[in-house]
C-alpha cells in the first residue's frame, strides 16, 4: 500500500488532469486500487497475527520447562482471582486464587450487579484445615490413622519456602530467594490495584495449539500458627 499511495502521490504533483495521469503512469482505477490495498492489509495482518501468536508459542514452551519468577502488578480485583500486569514481559495475567491450596480469599468493596474492577480489595488468609495440618505436621506419627490421612492430605505444599510449589519451583526460588524475600507476600494480607506480587508464570494447554499464560501466587508458608 505504501508503495501505491507514493507513486500517485508523485503523480498528482506532477499532472493536474487525473486522466493524463492514470494515461501517463498506467494507473487502475480506483476500484483496483482498493482491492489491492485490502489484500496488502489483510495480510499484512495476518502476518503479525501469526508472528505474535508463534512469539507466545515459543514463550509458553520456554515455560513449561522453565521456572520464571517475576514481578505483577494488580490491575483489577475479582471475586476469586486477580488481574496483574507483568512489566517484564509487557502482558496481562489472570492469578487464579481459588485455585491455589491452603488459601482462601474475599473480596472487599463489590458492588453486587456492577463490575469486578469497582473492587478496591481482596483479602486472603490461610484454610484452617492447612492451619490444623501444620500443628501437626511434625508429628504425624503420632496421629491415629484418620488424623494422619487427613493431615497428610492438606498438609501437602505446606513444606518449602513458599505455598504450593513443586520441587523445581523450590529450586529457583532458593536460587533467588535473598532477592525477593521481602517481596513476598505474609498471611493474612489484604491487597488492591496497583499492589506489587511476585508469581510464578505457568501455562495452561486448552488444546493442541491453545496454550494460556496464568500466575502462580508466591505466598510465605507460614512459620507459627
């Protein structure tokens, strides 16, 4: 298209008569000239579409087999989740709370009927059957065979450094840990817009081809409870 808009350009200031010019240049007529900047345009976007998805293609891959912590920033707060800007990266997130263990969160400030993001807090404290399981996770031998099924089972992700995390997470968060310890986030805390995390990026594949770039909270696991 550019190289169609410069050549009637030099056209038009060179001639006044349109039909010397369209005689002299050979020019189409503007009905051609239309169909061919559509075409350009479209794919000219479709060749951004597809350089932009195979760039979180490749993201996604790199993460799924790499441990990425970063800094989020809150954008909006849900009834269960966050919404958070990643400046590193330069995309938004979704931090799905409800879907992380041993963590319970409210929302403060929802007018019912009007959107999430008139929520100006959202506060989020440990279960209190992860609270029960860390009372006791250190003496589990001790525990009769129900109490033991039952703490052993929420007591899960209770162990490393931070809540809900692999080994692999534990591992790069060891790595970095002097550097983003006073970073991280202490039960209970309430947050809002504009409020700095730290999360993990983690990617969802909603199909073969589909893959969704979400954060994973990094929450001190608590000390004494």
């Amino acid at each position: 298209p550019d190289i169609v808009v410069h050549r009637l350009l030099a056209a038009a200031m060179e001639y006044e008569d349109v039909d010397d010019v369209a005689e002299r240049f050979r020019l189409l007529s503007t009905e051609a000239c239309g169909e061919v900047a559509e075409h350009c345009n479209s794919r000219k976007l479709a060749a951004k579409y597809a350089q932009e998805r195979s760039q979180h293609m490749f993201l996604c891959k790199y993460l799924e087999r790499h441990v990425v912590i970063t800094t989020a920033l809150v954008r909006q707060v849900g009834a269960s989740y966050l919404v958070a800007y990643v400046p590193e990266f330069g995309f938004e997130i979704k931090i799905h709370l409800d879907k992380q263990r041993h963590v319970c969160a409210r929302q403060i400030g929802a007018v019912k009927g009007k959107s999430h993001s008139t929520a100006v807090e959202i506060s989020i404290k440990l279960r209190e059957e992860a609270v029960e399981a860390m009372r006791v996770i250190d003496r589990l031998s001790e525990l009769d065979r129900a109490a033991y099924k039952s703490a052993t089972k929420h007591s899960r992700g209770l162990r490393g450094r931070c809540l809900n995390t692999s080994e692999a997470q534990e591992r790069a968060i060891d790595e970095v840990y002097d550097t983003i310890e006073r970073k991280l986030l202490e039960l209970p805390i309430t947050l809002q817009v504009m409020d700095s995390v730290q999360v993990i990026l983690c990617v969802q594949r909603e199909s073969r081809v589909k893959y969704e770039i979400h954060g994973h909270l990094l929450v001190k696991t608590p000390g004494d409870v």
